[in-house]
C-alpha cells in the first residue's frame, strides 16, 4: 500500500500530570517511540528523513493537562480500530491515556481544517481566587483590546477570547473558550494575566477542542469517547459554556 492510500485513523486522547510539562515536539517523539514499541504498520513521510505520519491537532501550552486532544495517524495496513487499541494500550508511557480512536472515512478532511477553539478550565491551586475576580473578568470582556506582545510580536488578545466565566463551584475556577487557529491562537496563561493574576496560581486544562465541519456544525473533541474526562479529584463538575456563533 502506497502512503497515497494509507488508512487515516483519527486518535483522542488525553495528557496527564505526568506528561503536563512536555513540549509539542516532545509529545510527537513520545508518540513516534509509542507507535514503534506497538509494532504498527506505520506509514511514513517522503524525503531525506522520513517520520512516522501522525499530525497533532493543536500544541498544548506547557503545564497544561489536557481531556480529549486530537492526533491522526497514518498506516500501510487497514487494521482494525480495536486491534489498534490493543496494541497502543500496552505501548503507552505514563501521562497519555486512550479516550476514542476511529477509523476515518477516504476523501473526509483532515481535521487541522476544522480547528476553532479550545475550551480550558483553570483552577486556583493555592489562596483562591481575588475577591473582585467577577469584576475583572467583566473588565476584560469590555475592553475594546488587550495589546500583547508574544516572540518580539505584537498582536490583540481581545478578539481571541470567546467566552470568560467564573466557575460557580465550591472549587474556585476560570473558564475560558479562546480562538485556536493558525493566524489566531489565544493562550489560557496569557488570559489569567491580563486579569491580574500570576499564571503559575492556576492548573489549567484543555477540556476539549472545537471544530466546524463542512456544513458549519460545531462538534467537541470529546464526543464518543469511552470514559469520562480525566479531572483532578477536587476540580469539580464541567463549566457549561454557551454555543459558539456561527462564524467566531
């Protein structure tokens, strides 16, 4: 089989405690060393260096934990969805767990087309949170825009804020939904200190991604998969956050 016509099998999967401080190319190697210990038929890239063909949704901001992120993977052999899990099971390092794979359709669009945001949760890991949180989250959602600058470049973070809320549990949390595309990128760090508060004062996780298929319907990261979201014991119940807008 011809990498043209290799199987595309679309993988969800989750990152823990254990792997929260890995990079994006770290988490690739990870997978490449995983992919080869389960002996798989994988298909690989053309050139001087060819690598295993996998394609991570979307990178992580380093220390976040991760619910239901997205890779696809690419093999030379049509194999079935359950045995590939068998054997990814027993090949996993400590800090990625399974939540769902499928096998994908010939001609179906690769996800990184479909990518619009990502919903994050932040909770307070020490002191709580400030008495006038409320007020500065509506602070931030008035502003006309926060002006950042990120690698010596300056850029907007307004506009890539969809939604910002105070948890309203027992456990003091942030929600945010931020744009995550390629040329619009909101980073949950970046949020916490434009509302004054030190990054490091919150454990943030990615609960799930956002896509938009080719006839404009929203579907999560988290759809079908086969256990429910990998949370801290003390993080509390999901923040219901709205529909996004047809075109955010």
């Amino acid at each position: 089989m011809t990498n043209v016509e290799a199987a595309r099998y679309r993988i969800t999967f989750a990152i823990t405690h254990a792997m929260r401080y890995v990079g994006h190319l770290d988490l690739l190697r990870a997978w490449e060393r995983t992919l080869r210990r389960a002996e798989l038929p994988l298909a690989y890239t053309q050139g001087f260096h060819p690598h295993p063909r996998i394609q991570i949704a979307a990178a992580l901001p380093l220390g976040c934990t991760a619910a239901a992120e997205m890779m696809e993977l690419w093999l030379e052999d049509d194999l079935p969805a359950e045995a590939l899990e068998q054997r990814l099971e027993v090949a996993l390092p400590p800090g990625l767990r399974l939540r769902g794979i499928e096998r994908m359709p010939a001609g179906k669009p690769h996800f990184v087309q479909w990518l619009v945001a990502g919903e994050y949760r932040g909770v307070a890991v020490a002191g709580g949170m400030p008495a006038d949180i409320d007020e500065r989250v509506s602070r931030v959602l008035a502003s006309g825009s926060l002006p950042r600058e990120r690698r010596e470049k300056r850029y907007d973070l307004r506009p890539l804020i969809l939604h910002l809320e105070v948890g309203e549990e027992a456990v003091p949390s942030l929600g945010m939904r931020l744009k995550l595309q390629a040329a619009a990128t909101g980073r949950p760090d970046e949020v916490a200190e434009a509302l004054g508060l030190e990054a490091t004062a919150l454990l943030f996780s990615r609960e799930r991604l956002l896509l938009r298929d080719e006839a404009g319907v929203l579907h999560g990261s988290d759809e079908g998969v086969w256990e429910e979201p990998l949370r801290r014991p003390d993080a509390g119940p999901a923040l219901g956050f709205p529909p996004v807008a047809p075109n955010p």
